[in-house]
C-alpha cells in the first residue's frame, strides 16, 4: 500500500487488489511499467534524481530492477551533478518533474553546451503540470527524446505522449495507454469532446483509500469509473489536456477559475521562473486569484517592469475575470520534494515578498 503525496491535504493510504497468496510472477506494476515504458533489458540503466518515498520514482527503479536493468539513485537532486551522471554513467533513462528541468536549464550556458549524452535515449516526466515554454526549451535542448506521462498512485489509468506528437498537440499529456478516459460533468454525464469537466477512468482495477471509504466514494463515479481529482478536456483527436486539479478550483462571483490556467499564462512571461496561484477570501466575490512569483536573477534587478510584461501576457491570453487581483514576488515557492507546488502553504509568503502587495491588476 503506498500513500499519496499530500499536496491537497493528509496523505491517503490507496490500497490495490492483492494477488493470489501463491502467486509467483513479476509484480503487476514493474510488469506494466516494462510494457509502457520499454524499461526491460541488461542495457537499461536508469537514472532516478527523485527521493524514492515518491511512487513514481519508487515503482519504475524497482520495474528496472526486475527486468534485469541498472539504477543509479541520486541521493539528493542537483543539477549540474544530474548532467555529470548522465554523461559517465551511460544513462539509457531517466525521469524528472518540471522544476528540475527547470534547474538544469539554469546552469551556465557553457555547460549546457558541451553536455553530451549519446546514450541517453528517454526521459520520462511527468507528476506536476510543464508549461510548454519549458519543455519547449528542453526538446530543443536534449532532442525529442522526452516522454511525458499521467498517472497517480491510484492507479486507475495512464497516459503518455512522445516529443514528437507533444509538438503537434503542445500542452498535452497524450491518450490513454490503461484505461479509457470518461470527462464527466457535475451530474455526472459524460461530455462531448472539447468540453471541461473531472477526468475520469475505467477499465481499471478499483482502488479505495485505507481507513476512508467516503473519500474512496468522492473518487468514483455512480458508473463504477474512478478519478484522480483532476479536470481536464479531450480533444478532437483524443488528447487530453490537463486544466487543474478540481481541489485547488477558485469560485470567484460565480465563476470556476483554475490556477493551473493562470500559472501557465504568467510562465509564459519572460524572467518569470516559477509561480503559483491561490484563492483568497475577497468581500466583493467570495474569493479572487492571487499570484506568487520567482523571478530569474537578471530580472530581480527589475522586478516592476517584469510585473508590467506579466500584466500584458494575460492581457492577451485571458479574460479580466482570470486575472489575479494581486502579485507577490518571492525568493522560491515551496514545493514537495517531488516538485509539486504545496499550493495551501503559499499566503504564508506574503510576508516574504520583496515588494509588498501589487493591487493594480483590477477586474
């Protein structure tokens, strides 16, 4: 039984279908990794620069393991030491979240330059949401060699899309691999493609949570399907595309905002290395989106005009209802060790921002 990562709330123990007591095969999930992912092989040698309490780094160095495959382990990610390893170790795959690419693409310039890894041929990421102006930067950094994918512990359904098909469908996180993908709407009806709403899977074997079958009942659908919490929509083609998490959705006047949709909007800002997005209490409108910012050093020496650019950027890309009420620039926003944004611990930094409250993006 593995626990999920808390970054909603308390950590849940997911508890999966046993096998039979004489059951002498390979795991089931090093068995669908191996398939997924073509991990299996005395030539693989797998890098894992994330902590292995997570379950995605967890899983996939143990899928190695059984399929007659390397692992190299970091005992703590850092950057320059990730490339180092690459390089002398022969890394056939690896796996990242986007605030290590993040990092790596933060090294001096001559470094990224000489890098040179012939035999490095995937690197999976997946576990936190990848604006596409980063990964962009790191396709053209490493070549299409990146693999994203959707999952979670739960388990209850997987996609994946190749570097190739991402620059044909940017923003995508693929079409299922397990399972068939269901976006249902508040009722509980299915939507036509091209509409919002909870993403849903079947096909799968169920899960519960331990201890908690309310939370296991919020989880699936009267269908049988089960979710993950995340809403999203399919495309005409069956691409899905993640918009937010529903937990983290901002009901602003009567309006459903997600952070993730902003977040992506400021990325794209140019000095802009990280941000977050929360709802705060509002008189006018019950709550109003307020936006966390780290800047690159360069524009630190600037931070008002960078504001300025990040006040144009949604200016074209979103509507006034989605704009944040206000902004504050911060040394680093706190994220899990897995790179996911701990999104409740983010009005703690307010007393932090090294310019004070930014009240001119009015509605």
């Amino acid at each position: 039984m593995l626990y999920t990562s808390g970054t909603t709330g308390a950590p849940k123990g997911v508890c999966r279908p046993l096998q039979p007591v004489d059951y002498q095969g390979m795991p089931p999930f090093a068995r669908d990794l191996l398939e997924l992912f073509d991990l299996s092989g005395p030539e693989v040698r797998y890098l894992s620069p994330a902590p292995l309490y997570h379950a995605a780094p967890l899983r996939t160095s143990l899928a190695v393991t059984a399929g007659g495959g390397t692992v190299v382990v970091m005992d703590r990610f850092e950057a320059a030491q990730a490339l180092d390893l690459i390089e002398h170790q022969s890394i056939t795959h690896s796996q990242w979240v986007p605030t290590m690419f993040q990092r790596m693409l933060g090294l001096p310039e001559e470094r990224r330059r000489r890098f040179s890894a012939p035999t490095h041929r995937v690197a999976y990421h997946g576990a936190a949401p990848c604006s596409i102006t980063l990964k962009r930067a790191m396709i053209e950094w490493w070549g299409p060699i990146l693999l994203e994918y959707y999952a979670g512990s739960e388990g209850v359904g997987v996609t994946t899309i190749d570097s190739e098909d991402w620059l044909r469908h940017p923003g995508s996180v693929g079409t299922a691999r397990r399972g068939a993908i269901h976006i249902l709407d508040d009722s509980m009806n299915e939507l036509p493609r091209g509409e919002t709403g909870r993403i849903y899977f079947s096909g799968a074997a169920p899960f519960a949570y331990f201890g908690a079958p309310e939370k296991t009942t919020g989880r699936t659908s009267p269908q049988g399907y089960q979710t993950l919490g995340d809403v999203g929509r399919l495309d005409a083609d069956g691409y899905l595309y993640l918009t937010d998490r529903a937990d983290d959705m901002i009901i602003s006047g009567g309006v459903n905002l997600y952070p993730q949709e902003i977040e992506n909007a400021i990325a794209e800002s140019p000095g802009v290395v990280d941000c977050g997005v929360v709802g705060m209490p509002d008189a006018r409108f019950g709550e109003t989106p307020v936006a966390f910012v780290v800047l690159t050093e360069a524009a630190a020496g600037d931070p008002v005009a960078v504001l300025e650019t990040i006040k144009t950027t949604l200016n074209e890309r979103l509507g006034r209802l989605k704009h944040p009420t206000s902004m504050h620039v911060c040394a680093q926003l706190p994220r899990s060790a897995t790179g996911k944004l701990l999104r409740r611990e983010l009005p703690g930094l307010i007393a932090s921002d090294q310019l004070g409250r930014h009240n001119d993006f009015k509605r």
